[in-house]
C-alpha cells in the first residue's frame, strides 16, 4: 500500500511538472533561508551557554554618577571580589579579568609577535567556567608570577608541533614568561575568547610596585579595571546581594555614595544591555520571526496551490472513493504527495544552503558551519521541516479527501465561499510580509546614510591614525617634522586617544558650583595645539592651547561638559582634573566621538605631552598609499619588532555601525527573498486562474472584449488584495521600526513616503507577475480556447 503511495504521488509530481517546480522552488528557497536564518539565532542564543554552572555565574557592575551622569560600568574594583567570597556567604566563589596593555610583544628563538589580545586572570577562571586545559593543573594554572597559558592556536603559532610545556616567551622589557598550560581555543560563542592568559598577581606586582600611598590590590577602590564573575550559591537573592556589596565598598570608600552594585547573568551578557534591558535580544526576536515569516510564505504558496487545484482533482478523488477507498486513505495519498515534495525541497535546500553560507556569514559577521555531528543542528532541521511540512500538508490533504463523488462526476463540485476566501487571506498575508520588509529595508537605509552623513563636529576626511610606542613619541617632533615635508601628507598632530571612540572616562573633577555628593563623568583627551584645527573642529568661546607649558594649567570643554556643570561665562573659571587645577580657557562645539545610539557625553580636553600616544596624519588624498608607507617606515625605525597598525578615520566610524550595516544588508537579502517566494506563488495562481477561465475568456473575446480587459479581469482581483495588504502592513512595519529607532540617540523621523514607496514597489512587482500570464491568455486564439474546452 505504502509502495502505491509513494508511487502515485511521484506521477503526480511529474504530469503537473509546472506546478510541481514552483512548490519545490518556493519550498527550496523558504526551507533554506528559514533554516540559515534559524541557525544564526541559535547560535546567537548559545552564547555563554556551554558553562556548566553558568545559571549560577553572574557579572559584577556597578551603579556611578549622578543625575545625567548617572550609568553603568561593567567592570569594578579588584577587592570586591574577594572580601565579597570571604564576608558573603551568598558568593561560592569568585575570579577576576583584566586586559592587558602592559605585555604585547613576544619572542621566542626567531619568532615575533605583537599580541593583543591578552588578559590577566585570577586562578580560578579555570575552575569556575568550563575553558578546559589541555595540559596544566587547572587548579594551579600559574605556579609563579611568570607564567603564562596559552591557546592551542596560539601554542602552534610559536612552537609548531613542539610541546609546549616548559618552553620560556620572552615578553616586553624582556620579561620572562614559561608556558604552564595549553587551553583549548575558546569557543566562537564564549563572551571571553583570549589567547594569552597572564596571571593577576603579576599585574598587581606591576601596578603597586614603588607605590607611596598605601594602595594595593587589597585596598585599592579607586580603580574600575576589573571584570569580576562569581558564582552564587543556590537561592541566593540578588537584591539582598548587591546591598551587602555596596555596604562593603562604602566601608573601605565611604565618599562613593553614588556607586550601587548590580549583577547580570552570564547568559544575559551578550543580548541584553547591562541594566538588563534588551539590547541584541531585539535582533534576535526580529529575525526569528523574519525566518518564520519566510517558512509560513513557502508554505502558504503549498496550500494556495493545493487548494486551487483541488477542482482539477475532484474526479480523480471521486472514482477513487467509488472504487473503494476511505477517506483516510486518501488522506494519506496527499500526505505522502506532500511530504515527497518536501523530501525534494529539503535535498535541495541542504545544498542551497551549504552553498550559500560562505556569503551568508560574511554578510552576518558569523563563522557559521554545518556541523551534521551537532545534535543542535538535527533539532533545528528537524523541526523547521516537521513543522513546515505539518503546516503545508494536513489541510490540503483534508480539502482534496473531503469531496462528494457524485456531485464530483457530474461536474457541480465548486470552490466554496469559505476557501477561496482562505486562499484571498493567504494571498495578503504573503504580501503584507513583503511590504513590512521592503519598508524596513528602506527606513533602515535611511537611518545609516543619516549617520555616516550627519555633520560629527570633526573632519575625519583623508585622515587615518595609529598608536605610537614610547620610542617613537619621544622623537615625535623630528617625526612630525620629516612627514610634512613628504608628498602626500597635509598635516599631522596627536592625542591620546581614537577621537572616533574615546574610551577614557573619570569622575574625578571639581569645578565652581559643583554640588555635594554630584558626579560628573568626562571623556578626558590629552591633546596638541595642532589638534582642534587639524579636525577643524570649532572653538564656539576662548582660545585653543598655545603649545607651552603653561598650557598643563589650562583646560577646554565641549559645550556640554560645560551645560552639564552648569558653568556661566566659563572662561578663566577654575577646574579641576583629577590631581591637576588649573582654567578653563575654551570652549569647543560638542562633536561625537562614539556611536549616535549615545548622546554626545561632556568631555575636557589637556595638554599632556608625555600622554599623547595616537598620532594622526591627514593625507590629500591622491597619494594616500605613499604618505602611509613613509609613516610606516618611520614607525619600523623605531619599533622594528611591532606591526604597524594603522586604520583611516572613516573605516574606524564605519565599524561603529557594523552591525547595523549587517542588518540592514540581511533585511534587503530577506526581503528579496519574500518577495521571490511570494511572486511564484502569485505566478501560479495567475496561471492556475486563467487555465480553469480558458472558456470564458474565449467566450469574451469572440463577443468583442479587448485584450486591455481580459488583462484588467484577470489581474484585478490579485490586485486588490495587494492593496489590502499594504494597508494591514504599513502600521505594523511603523510600528517596528520606530521601536528599533528608538535605540539610536539621533535619528531620522519615520516618513509616510516609505510606506507609500514600499507599497507601489510591492504592486508593480504583483502586476508584473500577474500580468505576464494574464497577457498571455488574452492572445490566445478564442476559436482554439472553445475547441479545446
């Protein structure tokens, strides 16, 4: 019986050859962009996951500022961690990170390498989270101060094939480090992936040596430099927790009143921002439901087509059911027409998407792979297809079973009201899907080309910068000297950070006016006199620095650092920056120097000669290789061992919006491919409607209709509901995108137009589609059309 099955619905498959390459078609492209659509959310939902006791492990952050300085910082003080283990039974245990700027260059027999991405790390990171050594003692990874973990790639990189326990690194200031232990490479979807692990008793011994205050990393709550995780003990409260904390650093610093501790879980820590709220959650959800979306247009097309054709198919039920068979039967016989249909599909999808992946992961920023030994991948596959093949299946094989055979023989079974209103909702559905995409596409586009074209406050044109090491800056001027008088280069100045992102920040400031207990976090940059007309930035009040050391008494803020103090006729009033008091003596405009989903933050510039490590050159543009290969010669003069690592200005504002760039990519890849998959649906009922209209439209033709409107009369029911289904769209697609705007702190407002455009762009594509076969239909001979009815 199953034989027979399978026999007739491969006949089937192959007399209806058109109908059958566009269900397989559409099936193809849903099941494997739905599925790598899918892969990139598990993998996104993965992360962290893989530690067994990662319910239990929990970052600690911290509460500072006041008022609109008021944030979080991810990182905390080295002492908490272990008086919090010690005093706080609710703490199982605890480890600490700090990345490392201290050791980057290493050397073993004739190999060099410039390594920055390095951590100091306390023992028990190798016990607390599942990072296993693959040789080393997991409880003593770090015999002494100089010891040193490696990954296994990193390992190979410098000893081949050689074991590498034992063998001796030579690191910066010829420091000397011996290899204690080899970690397998951290995985792709570890929220820490390293691959030199230093021990953090070194980092203390560095930091506190020759200190004359008493500091040390025992005391020291003034220093925000450490990432700590601990482990907290079944039941714990977090809120009981995190008082106990704060209790415990105002204990040691009581002038912090405004630092608070909070805890966020591990598996938390990469979709969703510090405070909890969501953060890449967002894209996770959006895209989830984008696969879903592609795999319910795929299938409705199945069912659009089943259904339609189910008329053509009435008699072939009938004489079945007369000859004997049972409704379940012949359910049965659809079933398995559906499911071999699927088979096809799903064959075909598989190597679509082994295909496609390579591209796939270079336009989502992922290192995906087809791993058919991961049981998560067989899940995932298994019921993407289960629940696809569910959905397309059982109500066409209801349908198609449930005809009466007589009323079938003598040709009066007709579509009933209810199902060719089903397959009408079907139809707008697809479509609605079509145009939200097409909208978001849009607003998206919109949304970057606004950044990367919005006026920064700086000129960043023709720029690109690097970080100079202490040989290099100490001959900074004979540098800056030699570069001007090459061709190619217009200007050069430095500071002591990436104005595309400035990463310092401090608290510790005062200024006239400042209330008790008030906080005020600035971006702290040590500049040149060069500095602000190399940018072309502009002083709104006072003068820029002179270049002399007078100039280590004065400061100059951006407006809002000056708004935020509440500061009146600023100039010549006093300010303080950290240890150092002195005038402000300007006022720059505000710019942005970090992602516009932030506001512009208060920020002071200084003048710090010894500070001012990032040099930038501005180049004309025409000969921009040559001018980088003569600053590169000049840092190899001085650093020989380092690889010069530079990045122009514009591709470092760029990666501030890869992500975003990436989404919207994806969303003009998804829609595209929605709009694929809906059009061949919409083909074949286009054909399906004028095979089974062939008479009428013969009959209309010979009384004298035109071929304008057999095309309007075929075309203008799908027509319509295209219609219906940018309206039901254009508020839901509103509605999202103006919640995903809502991350951006300058953004574009929601315009009608996009909707309108989308709207058109989604009806000329259906009347393109509907058009060629009703076109074809109004040419056909009506003489040939009556004789072959």
């Amino acid at each position: 019986m199953l034989r027979n099955y399978f026999r007739t619905a491969w006949r089937n498959l192959v007399k209806n050859r058109f109908y059958s390459l566009i269900n397989i078609t559409g099936l193809t492209a849903g099941l494997a962009v739905g599925m790598l659509i899918l892969l990139w959310v598990q993998d996104e939902l993965s992360f962290d996951q893989f530690h067994r006791q990662s319910a239990a492990i929990n970052r600690l952050e911290n509460w500072a500022g006041t008022g609109g300085s008021r944030q979080i910082w991810t990182s905390t003080v080295a002492p908490i961690a272990e008086m919090g283990k010690k005093e706080l039974p609710e703490i199982k245990e605890a480890t600490r990170l700090s990345y490392n700027y201290r050791f980057t260059l290493f050397k073993y027999k004739d190999k060099t390498f410039n390594e920055e991405n390095t951590i100091f790390a306390d023992p028990t990171l190798f016990t607390m989270f599942d990072f296993p050594l693959i040789q080393g003692n997991p409880t003593n990874p770090f015999p002494d101060n100089q010891s040193v973990v490696l990954t296994e790639t990193t390992a190979k990189r410098y000893f081949g094939d050689e074991n590498p326990i034992g063998k001796t690194l030579m690191g910066t200031d010829n420091t000397l480090f011996k290899v204690s232990g080899v970690i397998r490479d951290f995985p792709k979807n570890s929220s820490i992936r390293r691959d030199m692990i230093l021990p953090m008793s070194l980092l203390f011994d560095q930091m506190y040596k020759g200190q004359t205050d008493g500091l040390n990393q025992h005391n020291d709550f003034h220093t925000f430099d450490y990432d700590t995780y601990v482990v907290l003990q079944p039941g714990a409260s977090i809120a009981t927790l995190s008082d106990k904390l704060r209790t415990i650093h105002l204990r040691n610093k009581p002038e912090d009143t405004d630092v608070a501790y909070l805890l966020q879980p591990l598996p938390q820590m990469h979709l969703y921002k510090a405070d909890g709220s969501e953060g890449g959650i967002e894209t996770v959800r959006m895209f989830s439901i984008i696969a879903l979306l592609i795999l319910v247009i795929a299938c409705i097309n199945y069912v659009n087509l089943s259904t339609a054709r189910a008329m053509l198919r009435s008699k072939e039920v009938s004489m079945r059911k007369i000859v004997g068979a049972a409704k379940s039967q012949l359910f049965m016989q659809f079933l398995i027409e559906t499911a071999l249909l699927f088979s096809l599909a799903a064959l075909l999808a598989f190597g679509l998407m082994y295909a496609l992946l390579p591209a796939y992961n270079q336009l989502s920023g992922k290192e995906l792979v087809l791993d058919f030994s991961d049981y998560r991948l067989w899940r995932l596959i298994g019921l993407t297809i289960a629940g696809t093949l569910a959905a397309s299946s059982i109500y066409p094989a209801l349908f198609l079973s449930s005809f009466e055979p007589l009323k079938a023989l003598k040709g009066k079974v007709s579509a009933r009201l209810s199902e060719a209103l089903f397959r009408k909702v079907l139809v707008v559905a697809q479509f609605a899907v079509s145009v939200i995409l097409i909208a978001s596409t849009f607003i998206i586009s919109n949304q970057l080309h606004y950044i990367q074209s919005k006026e920064l406050g700086y000129d960043k044109t023709h720029v690109f910068g690097f970080f100079m090491r202490d040989n290099m800056s100490q001959h900074y001027e004979a540098v800056k000297a030699s570069l001007l008088n090459q061709p190619g280069v217009a200007d050069v100045t430095r500071a002591s950070s990436n104005i595309v992102q400035i990463g310092a920040q401090t608290g510790d400031n005062e200024w006239d006016g400042k209330q008790k207990g008030e906080t005020m976090f600035v971006r702290p940059v040590a500049i040149d006199k060069d500095f602000i007309p190399f940018f072309k930035m502009q002083l709104v009040e006072g003068a820029n620095f002179a270049g002399t050391p007078s100039d280590s008494l004065h400061f100059i803020l951006n407006e809002t650092a000056i708004k935020r103090a509440r500061i009146k006729d600023p100039i010549g009033k006093p300010f303080r920056l950290w240890k150092d008091k002195g005038t402000i003596v300007g006022v720059v405009k505000d710019f942005h120097f970090e992602s516009m989903r932030k506001k512009i933050e208060p920020a002071v510039f200084y003048y710090r000669p010894s500070q001012m490590m990032a040099m930038y050159v501005k180049t004309t543009g025409q000969n921009a290789p040559q001018a980088v290969a003569k600053t590169e010669r000049f840092y190899k003069q001085y650093n020989p061992d380092y690889t010069f690592d530079y990045a122009f200005l514009d591709d470092s504002f760029n990666r501030l919006y890869r992500s975003e760039q990436q989404t919207g990519l994806l969303f003009n890849v998804f829609a595209g491919i929605a709009i694929l998959i809906s059009c061949l649906g919409l083909f074949g009922l286009a054909t399906y409607t004028a095979q089974v209209r062939t008479r009428e439209i013969g009959v209309r033709k010979v009384l004298g209709a035109s071929v304008t409107g057999i095309i309007e009369l075929l075309a203008k029911d799908f027509i319509k509901l295209v219609i219906i289904a940018i309206v039901i769209a254009t508020p839901i697609a509103w509605y999202a995108m103006s919640r995903w705007l809502q991350d951006f702190a300058y953004r574009i407002d929601v315009q009608w137009w996009v909707f309108v455009l989308a709207g058109l762009l989604a009806l000329v594509i259906a009347l393109l589609t509907v058009s060629f076969q009703s076109i074809k239909a109004a040419l056909m001979n009506p003489v040939k059309s009556l004789r072959s009815e």
